[in-house]
C-alpha cells in the first residue's frame, strides 16, 4: 500500500504533488455538487475533496464515518482556508479511492469535546483512543519514559527487570495473589513495588539500576490511583540523601525542558515533615500559593471557651486558616457549607474570626479576654477584611481539615497557576506511625528505611520519637516521588521489625531470604521511586489518572472493555488444586 505523507503534514509546498495518504473518516460534507472529506491518521487531518465531475463522488457520498480509507491525488489550494489546522491551506484532489475497513455507526462521538459517558469510552476504549486528546496525552507519555532512560542512561544506570511472580510480604497494601499449578495451595503475589529485589541489586554489586515497573495494589482506588501502575524505580550504592536528591532534581530539570520547554531552577526547596504539617496540614503541600496554617495553642491556653480548653487538655491543636478579603467572600451561609464539609475529615466544628472596621468579630470572641484578642491580632497578623477559619481537634484532625480548606479555597479564588511548577522536596520523615485501631506501629514510608545515626539505639525503646532518613518529592499538591536511605544493617532491620509487632518467626517466614541477604556484605544504598502515571498527570495537565493510561480500570477495579475480572472454569481451578465456594 503506498502511503507518502502522514495527514499533518502537507502545506503549499507541496501543491501539485501527487500523494497518496490513510487514515480514518472523521466527517463527511455533502454539499450537493462537492463532497468534501476530513481524513484523520494518528498525527492530524487532512481535507479531501470530491468535485462533481469526479467519478469517485458518488463512492464518497456513502463513506461511513470512521472507515478506514486510501485515497491518492494531488495537492491543491483550498478555496476556504482553515488557519487553525497545519494543512488547512491545501486538500486532495482524489483520483484513487479504496475503503479498507468499513465501519458501523459509532456508540460515541471521536472528538475531543465528546459528550460519551466515560463508561462508554471505557467500554469502547479503542474508539476512544483514536481522540486527539487522548493520543497527544500517550504520545506525551512515551516521550517522558524516553528521556528518562536517555537520562538515566547518561548517568551509567543498569535497566534491570525484577520479577512479577514473587511472594506476597506486608508493605502496606494488600496483595494481588496469584494461585500455584505446580505448587498447590501456595500462591505467588503480584509486587507492590520492586523494593526488595532492587536493594538485593545492591547486595549483588550493581551500584546504579533503574527500571520502568509495573506494580500492584489491591485497594480502593480513587482518581489519581489504579490497581496496576508504573513507577520509575531508582536505587544507587554508596550514596547520601543529596546524591539521590541531586539526580532525581536533574531528571526532572530535563523531563521538563524537554516537555514543557521550562527550565528549572535547581536545589528545590526542602521542608522538614514536622515544618510541611505546620505550615499547611499535609506532607503533600501545594506551595504555588502563600496562605500558610497558624498554630494558635498559645492565646487560648488559659481560655474560658469549652471547645477549645477540652481540646488543649486533650493535647489536641488549635489551628487557623487566613484568608485575605474572606470577610466579604464568605457569608455566614458559605461558612456553614465549609462546616459541613470538614467534618468529612472528622472535624466537629469549624470557627471563624472576621476582621471588620479595625475589630474582630466572630461567635468565639465573646469569650476571649483583651490579652487573647490582643495575642490574636499580634500572631495571625489579620488585616481589614480577612477572615481566618479555625479547627480545634486532635493534631491529624486539625491538620487534615485545614489542608483540605487550604486547597479548596485557592481554587475557588483562582490563587492556583496550573502552568507553575512547585518541585518540593519534604524530609525527615517519622519512622513509625501508632495505628490507634490496630494498636500497633506502622512504618511511615516502608520497613527498610534507615533511621537516623543519632536515634538508632532508641528505635525500640522510643518508637515515636525516631526520624528517618526518608524523603519524598511532592509537586501541584500530589506526591510524585518517595525514596529514602535503606537499611544496611541486620541489627537495625531486626529492631524495626520488632517494632512493627513481628517476631523471629514471622521475620524469617515474611522476610528469611532478605534479612539472609544483609548477613553477606550490604553497601550502604538508598534510591528513590516516582509515580509515572501521576508524573504524565502532571505535565499534560489532566486531572483523571485514566487519561494517562491507554487500558485503564474504573473506580471499582473493572475493565469494561474486557470484563476482568471475569470466572475461570471448574477445570481450570481443579489444576490450581482449588474449588469453587457455594
């Protein structure tokens, strides 16, 4: 099949030529004595015309949309020029016409504004693929993964593939398991991550791997997360938090130059965990704007007012949010509304202080003492017109709310620039985390992280109080990476899986060939991962994971395209030594 020129690419140089060109019908224009045609491919359009003395004419009247056709001709000047399309200048004098494919009526409109409801375009996910939207999006994808491997590559980094089929350890999430033909009643699982495998890379001698890993979680998903997903997996020997640092800012500086031409400015801004939950109630801050969380346990820690005093002798936090001009924006209705909604965060309550004719007024004041209103005035710096919304409640409650408020404000005040960058990266991370459901300590980024020299003979006598050499990236309000310094030492890893609640049983059965490992020779190593489908979120600016994924799930973990999950037959679950529950 001849095929000379993509559907993007002729322009008036090239009137007169003969051309022969493929694609799919986009729309189809009878205008009585001239057919026109859009001929879409998967880099742009073309306009094919069909005049009336055209012996293929009354062919063109009966294409189908979205057929597949070849047509050949040669380029001429289009009487009505379209300056939005690259080739709207020209269109195609067709001679030759042949339908490759031909197509019944669509269940959705292939078009960028589509109004198909997005269980349509799941189900008939190939026809929604064929949307410019959409192609740009993967084709973006794949120019990202490219200039990472160049990247990583430069730097004398080993693309190393680790295993799919491993055993199921506790990292958080739960498993995906796979049953055993040859083993039966055993079960691989589906890795959450490589984390294991690349830091016995490192035990093996390879100094710098990296790989684009597919990994798996089976837990409830929301916008930004998909059962199967892609990280870029990094892990280097011999190295410190700022050699890790160092490179992952320099992958991003030339993912964004290469992407979005902007050149980035390098260190990025660093927050401690402690400094990120002070200043904006998460360890994932949008700092693309100010309005930053005020502590305010000091003015009211001799408070008359109940809520606030029950609060403060429960070491609980007082905290507010200032929001400039929010005493005109923000009726008592509006505030209400707000109330509502933070107690999704578990917040019981939400105060407010309004800053009007020089005076502060709001339903708490009455109970404040002029010291307070004085104290009040001096730390939050509240100036005419601003309003500051208030949660008093346990720290995470407090926190949580308030991070909320932040980002929701800023959007409905327009304070948020999409095109802005703001690569931070957030430190020292708490090693554990006290689970008070599950009475029991949690690692806050993963059980391998190395505590911090100064706090490694506390981690079992004072769990809490033991940082971690842990970091994470975090950009647009959305962690995009997290890595840390690994443990190296069997003495240190035995001691964090005390803490976790494990015994030398459950040490050698979870973890016997790792823990194996360390008693070999470890160099020290640390590494870092990044989300690739959040990444690619990011830099083409949608806000629906899905776009970013040619075969994506629903919310539910479905594919609808092709039904998984789905049943196995009795004979296939007989080979796994498995029968099926009544």
């Amino acid at each position: 099949m001849k095929y000379t020129h993509h559907n993007n690419e002729l322009t008036m140089n090239d009137i007169n030529k003969t051309v022969f060109l493929k694609g799919f019908v986009r729309k189809k224009r009878d205008l009585g004595n001239l057919v026109f045609v859009d001929l879409r491919d998967s880099e742009g359009l073309t306009q094919l015309a069909f005049d009336a003395d055209n012996p293929l004419k009354a062919q063109a009247e009966k294409l189908k949309t979205e057929s597949v056709i070849e047509v050949g001709g040669h380029v001429r000047e289009r009487s009505s020029k379209n300056p939005n399309l690259h080739t709207g200048d020209i269109e195609i004098d067709v001679d030759t016409l042949h339908v490759l494919s031909l197509a019944k009526q669509s269940p959705m409109l292939i078009q960028d504004d589509t109004d198909a409801l997005e269980d349509t375009r799941l189900k008939y996910r190939y026809l929604d693929l064929r949307r410019p939207y959409l192609q740009n999006i993967l084709k973006t994808r794949h120019k990202i993964t490219a200039t990472i491997r160049d990247f990583l590559n430069s730097q004398n980094f080993y693309d190393i593939e680790t295993p799919y089929l491993t055993r199921s350890t506790p990292e958080g999430a739960r498993d995906y398991v796979v049953p055993s033909r040859n083993y039966p009643g055993n079960f691989y699982a589906l890795p959450q991550s490589p984390q294991i495998f690349k830091q016995l890379l490192m035990v093996g001698g390879f100094e710098k791997y990296y790989q684009i890993a597919r990994c798996f979680r089976d837990e409830d998903l929301r916008a930004d997360r998909q059962p199967e997903f892609t990280q870029i997996d990094i892990e280097m020997a011999f190295v410190s938090e700022d050699d890790v640092m160092r490179l992952s800012e320099g992958m991003i500086k030339a993912l964004l130059k290469k992407i979005k031409g902007i050149e980035l400015k390098t260190p990025f801004p660093r927050l401690t965990y402690q400094e990120a939950l002070k200043h904006y109630g998460t360890d994932k801050p949008d700092t693309r704007f100010a309005m930053k969380l005020i502590t305010l346990n000091d003015i009211f820690k001799k408070t008359d007012f109940k809520v606030f005093k029950t609060v403060l002798d429960k070491g609980g936090l007082i905290k507010g949010l200032p929001i400039k001009n929010g005493a005109k924006l923000y009726s008592r209705k509006n505030i209400d509304q707000l109330t509502k909604d933070v107690a999704k965060y578990g917040a019981k309550g939400l105060a407010f202080f309004k800053m009007q004719d020089h005076t502060l007024s709001g339903p708490v004041t009455k109970f404040m003492s002029e010291a307070e209103l004085t104290m009040f005035k001096s730390i939050t710096k509240l100036e005419e017109g601003d309003m500051m919304l208030v949660v008093a409640d346990k720290a995470n409650t407090t926190n949580a709310a308030l991070a909320y408020l932040r980002n929701r404000i800023a959007k409905e005040q327009g304070l948020i620039d999409d095109n802005e960058f703001d690569f931070t990266w957030v430190t020292d991370w708490p090693m554990f985390e006290y689970n008070e459901e599950e009475d029991r300590y949690q690692a806050l980024h993963h059980p391998f992280t190395k505590v911090h020299d100064q706090d490694k003979d506390r981690i079992k006598d004072a769990p809490s109080d033991v940082l971690a050499y842990g970091y994470d990236l975090v950009a647009q309000g959305q962690e995009l990476g997290g890595g840390s310094l690994r443990i190296h030492e069997l003495t240190m890893q035995n001691d964090v899986f005390t803490v976790l609640g494990m015994d030398e049983t459950a040490i050698r059965q979870q973890f016997g060939f790792f823990v194996d490992a360390l008693q070999y020779g470890t160099p020290p190593h640390g590494g870092i991962a990044f989300g690739l489908d959040r990444l690619v979120m990011i830099l083409t600016g949608t806000k629906n994971m899905r776009d970013v994924i040619a075969f994506p799930k629903t919310a539910s973990a479905h594919c609808l395209l092709s039904d998984a999950p789905g049943e196995v037959s009795d004979e296939q679950l007989k080979a796994l030594g498995l029968k099926r529950r009544e």
